[in-house]
C-alpha cells in the first residue's frame, strides 16, 4: 500500500514538471519580442576632459621700495588701464634724494665749465678738463638714479587687466619686494588640460597645422561658454607618474566672463566613421562585461560579448563583436535566456534610435 502511495506521488510530480515546462516553453513561444540590427552612421560625439582656466597674463605686483604706504587708488576687482597709478609709497625721502642729487649734477655742471673756459685757454691741462666732464657724468648718472627711486614709489600698471586681492592697507610699512597684489589680463584665456598618450598620438597624426581643432568649453555650472577655442600648443614633457600631456587651448574672453583659476570642462568633437549604434537597454553586464542577446536564424537567442567604444545618452557606439547584419533583442532580456526559441517583429535600426527615448526603460 505504501508503494502504491510513492509511486503515485512520483507520477504527480513528473507531471506537474512536466506541465510547468510545457508551460514555460508555450509562453516564451507565444511572446512577440522586439528585434533589431546595430544601425551603422557616421557620428560625432564629445570628448570631455577636465581643465583649468588661466589669465593671458596674471602677475604679481610687488613693492619696489621700502616705505610706508601712502595711498591706494584702486579697489580689489576693479578694471584698470595700461599706465593707471594703482599705489603711491610714500616719497618724501626718495624726493630729498633727488633734489640733493639735483643740486650736485648742478654743482658739477658748474665745474665742468669753468674747467673748460680754462682749457681752452690752455691754462689747465686736458686731464684736468676729462677729469672735470667725469665728474659731472657722475652727478648726472646719480641723479638719474634718484629719479629712479622716486619713480618706483608710484606703482603703475604695466598691462590692462583686473585688480586682485589686497595683501597690504594704506599706512603699512613696505618692505622691498613684498607682494602687493596680483594683476590678471582676461582678455584672452589660456586653457590647459591633460591626455593621456594614447589620445595625444591619434591627435597628433590627424592634425592639420592649418585649421587649429575648435574645441567648446563647458563651465562650472554646466552651460556652454558662447565662444570656441583653439588648441594652439601641447606641452614638450610627459607626465610620468599620470602618462598625461598637457593641452592648451585659447578663449576670447571680450566679456570678461571668465576669470584667472576657474575649472571646467573642454569638449573636443570627433567622428566615428561608420560607428556600430545599439540602444544601451539592449544590452546587460555579467562581471563587469557588457552581453547583447543574439537571434539566429532558427529564432534561437544566445549571448554575446561585446566591447563599448562610447557611452552616449540611451545609446552605445560599439568597438567589437556586431556587424550592421546581426539581430539583437532590444526588449524582454530578462526573460529569456540562452537557447530559448523566441518569436519576434523587426524593426528598422534607425527608427528604434529615433525612439529610444520613449523606450527607455
């Protein structure tokens, strides 16, 4: 009786797997599942690369002479012009100086002349007279040098640009050389950013010393700078801890937009002829591989392996493992696995990439 049981028990349950089978395979046969081939165009796409923005000219004003300081007659951020008086130090000293040096160039004028009035008169000698014109050549040079050091307690901009901060208050003591403020020319920019070999080798023997590459700037807050750039020069070195090279690229800045230490983003276009496009939903990872589900000819699925080229929005430009003739699944990769049989309606690759964003799951 208990056999009996057993067996009965075996014979239910062989038949109710047997069911479910059944089961699963009519319904995966009873599945319409959407199907397409890569689309094969020629596309541009972005490449981004983070950057640094730099002044034409950014300088540090720093005092010439030592003194206290007079006067400030600008103010920090301010748009000054070539020659513009910025800092006056105090000159009473420097002026003194002059003038004692003044006096003396006068007293050796003098000298010289009446040394000379004799000279022609052959009463003195010619050693004397050269002796005379030295030191009044002595005098001159010193005072020139005075007015020198006058000069250098009025501090002037060498260049048009825009005042930075103030390391320094009306009324300190300045020493020689202590840093004043900086002084940056945004007219231009200069933006610098780094790629790596591989890239500085596929730039290097495409380009055309004739037609500069354009390149964008996008900036900190994500939005384009309305003028294009030029790469103009690449550094001469190597960075051998990164591998990196250095590019610069130059921005007109007639706004004064940008300024001296801003980062962002440059954006180089390039174009990939004949680029493989799949929709990214088409495809899924296993160890960090990307796979797209193959149909072959007998409605059969199975997967493959493939390598990404770029990531765009919804799509992938594929370096390897599809031609323009394969059949990829495009829906329902996650209910099928290898070796399912499947049917399926294909639609045309240029119209499931002209929808992906209402397909985009």
């Amino acid at each position: 009786m208990k056999k009996s049981l057993i067996h009965l028990s075996l014979i239910a349950a062989l038949f109710t797997t047997g069911c479910n089978s059944e089961n699963h395979e009519k319904a995966t046969e009873e599945t319409v599942y959407s199907v397409s081939s890569p689309l094969i165009q020629d596309t541009t796409t972005l490449q981004e690369y983070v950057c640094q923005i730099r002044s034409i000219q950014h300088i540090e004003l720093r005092a010439l002479e030592k003194g206290y300081l007079k006067d400030i007659y600008v103010d920090e951020g301010q748009a000054i012009k070539k020659g513009q008086l910025m800092f006056q130090i105090m000159p009473s000293l420097y002026k003194a100086e002059a003038k004692k040096a003044e006096a003396e160039a006068q007293f050796a004028k003098i000298e010289y002349l009446n040394t000379k009035a004799l000279a022609d008169s052959n009463i003195v000698s010619k050693n004397e007279l050269a002796l005379a014109r030295a030191t009044y050549d002595q005098a001159l040079a010193e005072l020139d040098l005075a007015n020198v050091h006058l000069s250098f307690t009025e501090i002037r901009a060498p260049f048009s640009g825009i005042m930075g901060r103030f390391n320094v208050r009306q009324g300190s003591l300045l020493d020689e050389g202590e840093l004043l403020t900086e002084l940056s020319d945004n007219t231009k920019v200069w933006v610098y950013f780094n790629v790596s070999e591989a890239e500085y080798l596929n730039y290097s023997t495409k380009i055309d010393k004739n037609n500069l590459q354009k390149v964008n700037l996008q900036m900190a807050n994500n939005k384009l700078f309305q003028h294009q750039g030029e790469i103009e020069t690449i550094e001469a070195d190597f960075n051998n801890e990164t591998g990196n090279i250095a590019f610069r690229a130059t921005f007109p800045n007639p706004e004064g937009l940008l300024r001296h230490g801003e980062t962002g983003n440059i954006l180089i276009p390039t174009t990939t002829k004949d680029a493989i496009i799949i929709p990214q939903k088409a495809t899924f990872e296993i160890l960090d591989k990307k796979y797209v589900f193959v149909v072959g000819e007998d409605n059969i699925v199975t997967s493959r392996s493939i390598v990404i080229e770029k990531e765009l929005t919804h799509i992938y430009i594929v370096k390897s493992g599809l031609s323009k003739d394969d059949k990829i699944l495009i829906d329902g990769i996650r209910t099928v696995k290898g070796g399912d049989k499947i049917s399926y309606k294909f639609i045309e690759p240029a119209e499931v990439v002209s929808h992906l964003s209402l397909y985009a799951e």
